[in-house]
C-alpha cells in the first residue's frame, strides 16, 4: 500500500507530516511519498538523524505551496506546480493507493473534484468524520457542500450508510437525518422532501432509515449516520468539538483543586486517559471525501506528526475497504425518481 501526503499542507507542515510518515512507515508498513520542497523534506529527515531518505519514504518535489489564503476554488490551478495538486495528480495517475492532506480544505475539495473526478453519478463529494459519541456515528455532510438538494442529502445517506458499514462494523447502520424535530413535518422544505426519499429508500430495502433524529440524541447514539447539508454539519461537528475541549478543561481543573481531588484523579487515571483518547481528533487522523473516485483523505489542519500517522492508517484502510465501489455499484439506486428530478431542476 503506498499512500501520497500532501507534506506542505497544514499548519505544523513540514516538519509533522515527515514525521507522521515516518511513524507510518515503521508502524504500518505502508510506503509512502511526500510530496513538496524536497529540499526542506531532506533538512527535516537530518535533523532526525537521517542521511538518506529510509526504505519506503519517496519524495516527489513541489516548489509551490497552497496557503490558506488562496482562493480555494482556483488554487490548485493557479499554482500547478503546489504540493496538493502534484499530489492530485500522483493519485489520478495511478502512482499511490490514496492521498492524504492536511491543507485547505475547500482547495483540497475543489482539486480532488476536477483532478481525480467524482464517482459517475454522485452530484456532490462529502467529508464524513466519524464522531467520538458512544457506538461511534458517521457525521455526513461535514461542510463540503453548504448548500444541498434532497437529492444531494439521499446520496449522502447511501455513502455514510456503506461507509459506517465498513468503518464501524454495523451491517444495518441506523441512518438519521439531522432535524429540529422527530416528526416527519419538522424541518424546511429540505429536510421534509429528503424525508420522503430516505423513507422510499428504506422501504425497498436498500437503506436502514430510522426518521428524523435531533442533534441531542444523535450526540447520545441514537443513529450510526447522521445525515444533513455541509452547513448544519459543520456547525453541529464544531460545537461537538468545542464542547469536548470544554468539558476535558473543566475537568482538569476539578482534579487539580486540592490534594485530595489530585489522588482521586490518580485513582481514576485510566478513565481519564481513555476519556481523552475518545474525545482527540489525532485518534481518527482525518475525514475521507466520500464521492470522489479515488481516496482522499482530509486531515485536520492542525494535525502533529500522530495525527499525520493516524490518517495516513485511516487513507491505507479506506482504499483497502471496496467503499468506492460499493457506492458506484448501487449508483442507480441513488439517483431521484425521474419526475422528481425534473421538479428539482425547474
């Protein structure tokens, strides 16, 4: 298995994403290539301790580099010798099993759309982060797409559906989508025409649709796939987020208020550590883009050298999984109903 990394993109790059690639190398025995200024990629490895690059370490230069600034929609065009379209390409033309970046995340989106193409019928690509809440939950769309049709949310609930089956082991995974709600009539027109779809889709079978599902219950495990547009999604991840960093603070300080709260947090210290360790993103590593035709891997942008390595095993089992081909397998049962999509365009 031999994964591509964006080794310019993200906040901490270079330096951590050489070294979550080597970690990578070492611990999963993939191979790897790094892509960008290979003159800073060789600093960094001496600085390490290394001569000469180690077996399963490539690099492929790329002097230019996409900032956060550049335009997200153009970037990877403007600037064909960076890092995140080199990389692009490398994937598109056989050269590596996945890619992986750290970079933006709307370039990342925009190169990975028109450089290694969507799947053949898939209207939007999604980010689906799987979600630290008990069972674990795939969150689709997490803010690729803010703007989505029903027909865009009905193809998010097949992908997170076939990717939830892979990722977490559920052969039926419980799809919900995001309202403010339970009933069938909650939502705007969005979520009651998606409704529909979702029901039609689970009366044939071919999805396990459970109905609406509010955000407080989706937190506790109520659904496997929580289905919603990219700006819902985004909004409800980054209030997870927040509120596991909230309550790790708080809690740190409640077991560092005296000696005694000190020793009971010693006592305790193995649920601490797995508490912390459910609610850390570098477990997870990054967010794949379900839709494109070839894997690709988001990862946060500020990940350290073990997120780098996480994502990097989370790119290695994606590519190994058949998802893609699940998805462009059951591709016609995704599309809407032919009236239903000539109302759509009107």
């Amino acid at each position: 298995m031999k994964i591509i990394i964006d080794a310019m993109g993200g906040d901490n790059a270079p330096r951590c994403n050489v070294e979550g690639a080597l970690e990578a190398v070492r611990e999963l025995g993939v191979e790897t290539v790094l892509v960008g200024r290979g003159y800073e990629i060789m600093d960094i490895l001496k600085e390490l301790g290394l001569s000469e690059l180690p077996p399963g370490v490539e690099i492929v230069h790329a002097d230019q580099v996409v900032d956060m600034e550049d335009n997200a929609a153009t970037a990877f065009k403007e600037k064909k010798d960076s890092s995140l379209t080199v990389g692009l390409n490398l994937l598109k033309e056989g050269k590596g099993d996945a890619f992986v970046s750290a970079g933006s995340t709307g370039a990342l989106l925009s190169g990975a759309t028109l450089v290694t193409k969507r799947i053949r019928g898939i209207r939007r690509a999604a980010l689906a982060p799987k979600l630290p809440i008990p069972g674990g939950a795939i969150l689709i769309d997490a803010g690729a797409t803010a703007e989505c049709t029903p027909e865009y949310l009905l193809q998010f609930a097949f992908m997170g559906s076939y990717y939830a089956e892979h990722f977490l082991g559920k052969p039926e995974p419980r799809v919900g989508l995001l309202n403010i709600g339970a009933e069938e009539s909650k939502g705007t027109a969005l979520q009651r025409e998606t409704y529909a779809l979702l029901k039609a889709a689970d009366s044939e079978g071919r999805i396990h649709f459970i109905g609406n599902v509010e955000a407080r219950e989706a937190v506790l495990g109520a659904v496997d796939v929580i289905v919603c547009d990219g700006y819902a999604g985004n909004i409800f991840l980054k209030t997870l987020e927040g509120t596991a960093i909230y309550l790790s603070g708080e809690m740190k300080k409640m077991f560092k208020k005296n000696a005694l709260t000190k020793f009971s947090a010693m006592l305790v210290s193995g649920g601490i550590r797995d508490f912390k360790r459910l609610l850390d993103s570098r477990e997870v590593g990054g967010t794949p883009l379900l839709g494109i035709s070839r894997p690709v891997i988001k990862a946060h942008g500020s990940s350290d050298g073990y997120a780098i390595k996480n994502a990097i095993a989370q790119a290695a089992k994606f590519a190994s999984s058949g998802i893609i081909e699940s998805i462009t397998e059951n591709m016609e049962y995704m599309k809407l109903p032919v009236k239903a999509a000539e109302e759509e365009k009107i």
